[in-house]
C-alpha cells in the first residue's frame, strides 16, 4: 500500500493501523499526526486505519522567539 509520509512515498502492508506506521517510523516526541489535513488525536492512533494514497504529516512543534 502506498502512502505518502511527509511528502514522501513510502510502502507499508495493507490494512495498516496509524500506530503500527508510527511504530515502524519511530518518530520524536512531541509530535502531531494529520492525515489528509486532519488532525488525528492521539487516542484515536491505534483505531485509524490508512487508505491507499493517504498524506500522513509528522509535526513537530517549533519553539523560539
């Protein structure tokens, strides 16, 4: 299944659970997770599962002055 992480294309299995595409990605906390623009609530992670062509965005916050 091809999803685009940080607009970048990547290939995971299908049906594939957000949290098991974190899990692979081992990104650094704090992070924010949008899929399709859309805001994804950490406690909704282990129950979104991605589509085919899905846009997953990595954030993390910016701080400074």
């Amino acid at each position: 299944m091809k999803i685009f992480v940080n607009h970048q294309q990547q290939e995971f299995a299908s049906p594939m659970h957000l949290d098991a595409v974190l899990d692979l990605l081992q990104p650094k906390n704090p992070f924010a997770i949008s899929i399709n623009c859309q805001f994804v609530a950490k406690v909704h992670y282990g129950s979104t599962i991605l589509q085919e062509n899905d846009r997953i965005e990595i954030i993390s916050p910016v701080t400074g002055g």
